[in-house]
C-alpha cells in the first residue's frame, strides 16, 4: 500500500509540475486551491484518504489547461465567446489525461466536475445538486474564491470580504449551501 501512495503522489506531482512549466499562474493558483480544499475537507470531516484524493484533484483541476492552446490560455484580457467555448472543455480534458493513470480513478471526478454548479448551470454535464461530487463541490468553492481574489491579466483581485460576498450572492446556485456554510466559518465570514 505504501508503494501504491507513492507511485500516486509522484504521478500528481509530475502532473503539477507540467502543468506549472506550462503557466506559472496557473501553478500557483492550483497550489492554493488545493491548501484551501485541503482545511476546509478537514474542517469538514473527511477521511484521511478523501483528503488526498481532495488535495490532488484540488492541484490537478487545471490539468487539462496543458490542452489549451497559449494564445487563449495566455491572452492578456478576456476570451471572446468562441475561445471561452474552447476553455470549457479543460475539465474533459484533464479528466481524458488522468482517466488511464492506475490509482488516479478517484480524482478524475473532481477535475471533471469542478465547474459544475448547484443549480445545474455548470459544465460540462450539467450535474445538479448532489449528483456533482462531493469533493469537487469542495474545489468548486475554494476555486471560485481563489479565482476571485487572485490579480489577473485583465483585472486586479478584489479584496476578501467582496469576493466572499460574490461567492455568497451564488449559495444554492453555484455551490453547495451547506458547504458554502462551513467555508464562510473558517474565513470568518458571517456578513448577513
């Protein structure tokens, strides 16, 4: 058993770090994501190896961004309506990278799903409510957040307070409400 954590650690952290030669940005986001999934599964209770599945699936959600061509992963402002078509397809893409990797079956489902929304409005599938993964629920929330307070290219990150605002306007629609619920009480948010 132990062999088979290492050999799954090594493949993740290869993984990240294609992902990281590709775009630094990208990289550092993941890092974060993946810090942010990892506190609130432990807040929420999960088993040791939910939280390894969580913290891998949270570094790797963007591996299917290695797929994207640079001109629309690295555009300095934002995608037109076509190339934001292209971009959706980054979780197929990085679940189709993972899907043969023996032991890499349980965090395909994140990578996959982490752009799904409560409300059914996400992609790819369209997964409504509880019928998304639980652990890509959890990367769907801190993604968003750290997404959100990160400075992009063709905007600055907003200060923590709005952006767990923004996140709180989308409980019920975006994401899981009672996930939502214990996010909001490790960041100390509790604005009505």
């Amino acid at each position: 058993m132990e062999n088979q954590t290492n050999l799954h650690d090594t493949v993740v952290q290869s993984l990240f770090h294609a992902l990281e030669l590709r775009d630094k940005e990208t990289a550092g986001h993941c890092e974060r994501v993946a810090m942010l999934s990892l506190n609130l599964g432990v807040v929420l209770g999960l088993a040791e190896q939910d939280l390894i599945f969580l913290r891998a699936g949270a570094l790797l959600h963007d591996l299917g961004k290695l797929g994207i061509s640079d001109s629309i992963l690295l555009k300095p402002g934002p995608l037109t309506d076509q190339e934001w078509l292209i971009m959706k397809h980054h979780p197929i893409l990085g679940a189709n990278i993972l899907r043969p990797i023996l032991g890499m079956q349980d965090i395909v489902p994140i990578l996959l799903s982490h752009h799904e929304k409560w409300d059914g409005a996400g992609y790819p599938d369209r997964l409504v409510g509880e019928k998304i993964p639980y652990l890509a629920r959890i990367c769907a929330i801190t993604e968003a957040f750290d997404s959100l307070v990160s400075d992009l290219v063709y905007r600055p990150g907003f200060p923590i307070p709005q952006a767990l605002h923004f996140i709180k306007q989308d409980s019920g629609k975006a994401f899981d409400p009672s996930i939502l619920q214990v996010f909001f009480r490790i960041m100390g948010y509790s604005r009505s």
